[in-house]
C-alpha cells in the first residue's frame, strides 16, 4: 500500500513540476544527489528522526520505482492523450532523476549484500534477488547515461534506440527482484508483503497489457512500435523515446 501511496503522490507532483523539471533538469538532479546524500548521513547516524520517513522513500527504492513506472507508462498510454504528451515532453529528465535515486539505493545495500553472498549466508531467494539487483545495475548505468542529451547527441538513431529498449527488461527484471525479496515474508503470511506484491504484480500486468495493445494499436494504423519520434538535440535526425 505504501508504494501506491508513493505512486500517485509522485505523479501528482511530476504534474505540478512539469515547467521547472523541463525548465531547470539540473537544479532536479542536484536535489536528486542531495537525497542520496542524506540519505548516507542518515545511515551514518548524522540526521535527526525528523529526516527518517523521507530517507526511507530513498533507501527503499520507492521514488525512484514509482517514476520508472509513470516513465514506462507513459509509453504505453495512447499517443493523443494531453497527460501522456506532457509526460512525454519530460520522460528523459525523469528517468535521471529515478536513476540518480535507483543508484543511492544500490550503493547503500550493495557492499553489505556482496559480502553475505561471498560468505555464503544468503538464503536462495535472496541470492537470486542479488544476482538480479547485480543485472539491474549494470542496465541501470547504461540506461541512465544514454538518457543525457550529451551521449544522446553522439549515438546514432538507431543504436540509441536499441539501447532504450532494455528498459523493458530492466523494468521486468525489477519487478523480479522485489518479488524475490518480498516472497519469504509473503509465504510465511506477512500481511504487508502480500499486499505489496498484490499492488506491484497489478502495476506490472497493467503495463504489459497496456503496452502490448498500443502495440496492437499502432500496427493496426500503420505505425511503428515505438513513440513519436522527437527531434534529437542535433536537429539532424529523430530520435524515438522507447522506454527511457
């Protein structure tokens, strides 16, 4: 329920902070790394209690989950819809911003994990959620750094395409890695695990389901599979916005 909670509240304010995100990116990755930053100096006992629910969004991955949802949404939605244009216009700033946040998290558990996994202590679901996570780095560098205009600009169409694509499976791969996670305590009853994975199992087929009839969609009408093309920052050639 508290990722639901997260969700809506995210997007009501990715509504409200459409101007200044398109506006001002770098002051929203800057306040993007300050979380990261508090959220180490709230490990390392710096912070007061005051600062914990917020640290918390952070550690647990949540914000930065819910803008990859409303990131990946945006491209299944339909074409015409107002919400999904405006969206549209600021999916690449969004998905920084979710990635900068996503790497706070990795860095916080990363270490910890790594040893318990050399040592041998880890449960098989927990494993299997760690080698995962470990995929999930690796796409979430190579994605977020072809979401930057200035990497964009030295890809050709085409390849920065392709590399956009692995967004569904660092999306898929996501939603396995909190359902590894979430499953011991679901199996053994626990009520907020259960419901957890009830709301992120439903987010996930929404947007399969979404995405494969936009597909349908678009094929019926002739056109291609992936969102309309926007100029790249060149103005040479276009450049589609498939998932980040």
């Amino acid at each position: 329920m508290d990722f639901l909670v997260v969700l809506v509240v995210t997007l009501a304010a990715v509504f409200v902070l459409h101007d200044p995100i398109k506006k001002a990116p770098v002051l929203f990755y800057a306040l993007s790394v300050l979380a990261v930053a508090l959220l180490f100096a709230g490990a390392y006992g710096l912070l007061g209690k005051w600062w914990t629910p917020g640290i918390m969004l952070v550690q647990r991955c949540m914000i930065a989950f819910a803008l990859f949802t409303i990131v990946m949404f945006t491209g299944a939605l339909p074409r015409d819809l107002s919400a999904a244009k405006m969206l549209r216009s600021i999916r690449s700033e969004l998905s920084i911003v979710a990635c900068i946040l996503c790497l706070g998290h990795v860095c916080m558990y990363l270490a910890p994990y790594a040893l318990r996994a050399i040592a041998g202590s880890m449960g098989t679901s927990m494993l299997v959620s760690f080698i995962v996570a470990m995929l999930l780095f690796v796409l979430l560098l190579v994605l977020g750094a072809t979401s930057f205009g200035v990497v964009k600009r030295r890809m050709s169409s085409a390849a920065w395409k392709n590399v956009q694509r692995f967004a569904y499976a660092f999306f898929g791969l996501a939603y396995v890695h909190l359902m590894f996670m979430l499953a011991p305590s679901a199996v053994l009853g626990g009520m907020q695990a259960q419901v957890s994975v009830a709301i992120y199992s439903a987010v996930i087929v929404s947007y399969a389901v979404l995405r494969l009839y936009r597909a349908w969609k678009d094929r019926s009408l002739g056109i291609g599979s992936s969102d309309s093309p926007a100029l790249d920052p060149k103005g040479d050639s276009p450049k589609t916005q498939e998932a980040f």
